[in-house]
C-alpha cells in the first residue's frame, strides 16, 4: 500500500493485481470468524478490483458483494 500513496493514492492496474489475493484473504478470514461486516467490505474492494483487473470475473465478484452487503445494517458498520 506504501507504493500506492507514493504515487499520490492512484491505484495501478499492477497495485489492483497485486491487492487482489489480499482481499481475498482477508473475505476468507472474517467469513471464517463470523465477521459479516468486515468479510462483506473486503468482498466490495475486491469487486471493485476485478472490475478493472478481471472483466470476465468482476460479474461474479459484484453479486457476492451486493449479497453480502445487502444484509448488513450500516449502524452495525459504524456508518451512521
């Protein structure tokens, strides 16, 4: 992340590669703690990614996101 905010915050199509994999992680880990909230926000930044990284993938990733986050209530994200 360091080399992104070197570059002023704009993401790279090589940064939104390499960040891909992490997002995936972190999903895979809050879904395995139970963290909805968390496991729903690392799925929207990895949607996000694939959108512009992974066209033919970035369908997929957008529903899940649109599914996870769909049952959440942004009090319990803290987004009042």
């Amino acid at each position: 992340m360091r080399q992104v905010a070197d570059r002023g915050g704009r993401l790279a199509p090589d940064d939104a590669r390499r960040l891909a994999p992490h997002f995936t992680a972190a999903r895979t880990e809050a879904e395995e703690h139970g963290n909805l909230g968390e496991q729903a926000i690392a799925q929207a930044h990895l949607a996000l990614v694939t959108a512009f990284t992974d066209p033919a993938r970035s369908d997929d990733e957008i529903t899940l996101a649109e599914q996870l986050l769909a049952g959440l209530d942004q009090r319990a994200l803290g987004c009042e």
